[in-house]
C-alpha cells in the first residue's frame, strides 16, 4: 500500500529571481521544438536549461545534455539561484485560470509517493509509454539524481479531509511561491510542514487506487530508476530516497479538474470520403464559429466529431452502437466506446493514415490555421474524454489511444524539484 510522504523540496530563490515566470515552465512533454528555444532565450535560469536541454553536434558518452543538466543543476545549488527546503513538507498548489470563458480553480499537493512493485501498485495508467521516450528521461534522471517534474495522480476525496486542512490550515498562511505563466495561470504553492496533518492527509488516501492523469513515463522513469538502484543495495530498508517519487495529487472529484480534448490535424486525406457516409451520419456545419457548440450537443447521446477541411465543415456521427461491437475487434466494451477508438478504427485504419501524418493538438485554432493554410488535409475535432472513460479504461487495465486526454492546467516544471542524493 503506497503512502505519501513529506520532503525538502528545492526551489528558486526569490531573492535571487525576481520573476518567477521567466523561470519556470511547463512540462516538457508539451513543449515544441519552437517553445524550446523561446524559454531557453527567455532566461539563463529557466529551468529548461536543466529538464529539457538540446543536444549539440559535439555530444558524446561524457559530454551531453545530460551532463550539462547536472553542472547547472550543481551550480545553481551552488551559486543559491536554486534552495533546498530546511524541513521535510508538502507543498499545497492552487491553480486560478479561465477557460472558455470562465473562472476555475483546481487545489492540490505535491509530495512523495511510496514506490511499489508493478505487480502490487494501486497506481493505475491510462496511456501507454514509449521506450525512446523513457531511456532518455531515465539517462537525465540518473545524471541529475532527482525528480525534476511531478507526475501527477488523482485520488477520492468526498468527505473532502484535504480541502479542509487547506482552508483551515494552508490558505491564509503565506504562500512560499506565486507565479502567473503565459496561459494567464495564476499558481501559488504553500508549505505544509505538520506531521499531524500530514498523516490525516496519509490516511484519508490509504488503500486508495490512484490513477495517473499526467507523466506517465514520469512514472515508469521512477520505477526503473528504483530497480536499478535497488540491484546495488545489499540489505534495503524500503526508506531510500529512491523509493518515492515526486507526486502531485488533485481530488477526481473536483470540478476544477479539467480534461480537454485532443483534436487530430491529418496532413494527407483522400479527396473521396464517401466511404464515411457507410458508417455515419453526415451534416454539413456552415460556420467554423458554430462547430464546437454543434459537435459538444450531438456527443451528450452520440459518437461524433467534426471533420475540417477547406471550405467544407462535417458533423460525423456514428450510424449505430452496434457496428462498434461488428467492427472494433480488441478492446474492452468502454476502450471500444471511446471516440478516439471510433475515429481510428472507423477512418484512419480504413484509408491506412499513417501515424507520422497525425499531429495531435488541443487548440482548434491550430486545426483550422493548418488546414487554411494547406499544411493539412484535414482535421478532426473531438469531444473531451470524461473522468469515468479514464478510470473505466484504467480499472481495466487498459491504455488508451495515443493523445487521447490533455489534462488543464498542466503542473508547472520548476516549481518544486526532488533531489534524491
């Protein structure tokens, strides 16, 4: 069973950085090659220098990104640009944003998370990892010994034990940290230091199932990580630092957590698509501006989504439930159900797009910017997945479509770092 854990988290120094926001950043797995180099030139201290460097022609075994990652990680310590807490906490987290319109918040915290054999873990994924993807994050987080982002897990919280302790114990203390990013967040992260508290907070999470919203190969980063370093440890006590991860946990059931919809723009679509008319029904949507009002009423009792093309928007609704059972093969009744499996089986499978010609985006302006443009075919615009299509899919066992799910607002990199030796 898995239990949370106080820690000395490093952090900047606002002494020394005036301006959080030119620091921090958000995870790297969101991150373009064109945002890399925005926040690598935004600062010499933002933190991408360390969790997301480049690599460079001359790199080789000993000199590299990962290398590189670990002298400034040394020097910032050094040079106090970067603190480490003097007192093992948690760190409370608030998130103020606006979205479609309207205002939200979602509260968490950021602690350690016990690590447990595969086999035995309460902590269930959602997506499927890739290995290129791991090596690399395996070979910095071995170079720097440290979590330098949290994953990010969602627990049950209905008698809601944690926002209690927040309201009573957290909000009207001083916040450690607050920062505005460049979407307009507003985030502000308190210190949680008493043992009492904490170990309510423990309890009221014991025996759970947690099911991994963000950074999944975060996870399986530690886990490998925890593997290698037990293979060296003749006699372990189960304390190690390496067996925890650096973990922020938000409540499933609160109404600010937020899943936006992934929308797929198709670089090469065939001009004939009369194929579709065999499975859905087909309405012509006449203005851009009405799609998503369009597509959000016809998805509360349908399977549908909008495709995009130049000068001809289509609502596509499936014809019937029953051909899901006829057509889609693998998958559990809810994995066939989700209309990312709908899309891929119905459509991309059946005029065999290839994986290299999807690009997978949350913002509907970048869907119809590219295919105006002529850089795209096409785009299909998606309805958000729902929290019980992800904790059905993840009680199963099962992973979802690759970029099905984009959890808002994401945890910012840099706000609080887990440094393991």
């Amino acid at each position: 069973m898995s239990h949370i854990k106080p820690f000395k988290a490093v952090y900047y120094n606002t002494s020394k950085i005036k301006d959080l926001s030119k620091v921090v950043s958000p995870p790297y797995d969101v991150i373009s090659p064109e945002d890399q180099d925005y926040f690598h030139n935004l600062s010499p201290y933002n933190f991408t220098h360390i969790d997301f460097g480049k690599d460079e022609l001359s790199d080789d075994k000993t000199d590299n990104k990962y290398a590189r990652a670990k002298k400034i990680f040394t020097d910032w310590l050094e040079k106090n640009i970067l603190l480490k807490d003097d007192k093992p906490c948690i760190y409370f987290y608030k998130q103020d944003y606006n979205i479609f319109g309207e205002k939200h918040s979602r509260m968490g915290f950021i602690s350690l998370l016990e690590l447990e054999n595969e086999e035995d873990s309460r902590v269930l994924p959602h997506e499927n990892t890739h290995s290129e993807a791991i090596d690399d994050r395996l070979k910095l987080c071995e170079s720097v010994k440290s979590n330098l982002s949290s994953i990010f897990v969602c627990y049950s919280d209905k008698h809601r034990v944690v926002e209690k302790i927040f309201n009573k114990h957290v909000l009207t203390s001083k916040p450690l940290l607050m920062v505005t990013d460049n979407d307009g967040v507003h985030h502000t992260l308190w210190r949680l230091d008493d043992p009492g508290l904490i170990k309510r907070i423990d309890e009221s999470l014991s025996g759970q199932q947690l099911f991994i919203a963000d950074g999944h190969h975060r996870y399986k980063v530690a886990l490998d990580y925890r593997s290698r370093r037990l293979s060296r440890v003749t006699s372990p006590s189960g304390q190690e630092p390496f067996n925890y991860v650096m973990t922020y946990f938000t409540n499933i059931e609160s109404k600010g957590l937020k899943i936006l919809p992934m929308h797929r723009i198709v670089k090469h679509l065939p001009k004939d698509t009369s194929f579709l008319e065999e499975f859905f029904r087909i309405d012509k949507i006449k203005k851009k501006e009405d799609l998503t009002i369009v597509l959000a009423k016809a998805g509360r009792n349908e399977h549908a989504f909008v495709l995009y093309a130049r000068d001809d928007i289509k609502l596509l609704r499936l014809k019937s439930k029953l051909l899901i059972d006829k057509y889609v093969k693998n998958g559990s009744k809810e994995y066939k159900a989700l209309d990312a499996t709908i899309l891929k089986s119905f459509v991309f499978d059946r005029i065999k797009i290839k994986s290299e010609d999807i690009v997978y985006t949350k913002d509907i302006k970048q869907v119809i910017h590219f295919v105006d443009e002529r850089r795209a075919d096409a785009g299909f615009i998606m309805n958000p997945v729902t929290i019980a299509e992800l904790k059905a899919i993840a009680l199963n066992g099962e992973r979802m479509p690759p970029k099905t799910t984009y959890f808002y607002p994401k945890v910012l990199s840099g706000l609080t770092v887990y440094k393991m030796d």
